[in-house]
C-alpha cells in the first residue's frame, strides 16, 4: 500500500512526507477497509487516524512540568538553580534581521 499526499499551494506542489507499508495481509487490508467504512472515511483515513492516535501524546505536555521533571530527573537544586540564573548572560538579545 502506497500513499502519497500532496497539497497545491500558488500553483506550486508541496509534497506531504509518505508511508509505503509492505506485505500487509489480505486481512488485515479488508479489516481496515471495513473500519473506515464504518467511520465514513477512506482507507487512506482511517489509517492516518490510526498513526496519529497511536503517537499522539494521551494529554497536552505542558513546557513548565516537562521543565520541571528533567529539574528534578537531573537532581538540581534551588542553590544549582539560583548559581545558573547568577551566571547566566544577562545581555538583551540582539533583534533578529531578516536581511
């Protein structure tokens, strides 16, 4: 099975990244094509809602907890915390040019 998205944007194709999955079974194939028939979509579809809902993190990854646990898996403490924040380049960042 062969699957290749492509969308038109200003009269140029942008090419969509592509799974090609191999010796998939007969059965397999006619599970999934009855699946998508009972969810009212194509095959093509249903399998990229079967990708995405299999790598799909189960609930939003908040950045300040995420933060928070490599802190902790890390063993930093509020005095490791506290020297990095002294130590750090408290410059203002120069303002990025697109020239």
């Amino acid at each position: 099975m062969y699957f290749d998205i492509k969308v038109i944007v200003s009269r140029r194709v942008i090419s969509m990244p592509a799974v090609t999955i191999r010796n998939l079974s007969d059965e397999t194939h006619r599970a999934l094509r009855v699946r998508a028939a009972h969810h009212g979509r194509s095959t093509e579809a249903e399998i990229r809602d079967i990708i995405e809902a299999a790598v799909r993190p189960s609930e939003r990854v908040k950045l300040g907890s995420l933060l928070a646990v490599i802190g902790r898996d890390a063993d930093l403490s509020n005095h490791d915390v506290e020297a990095l924040q002294q130590n750090r380049d408290k410059a203002p960042a120069e303002p990025m040019t697109f020239e």
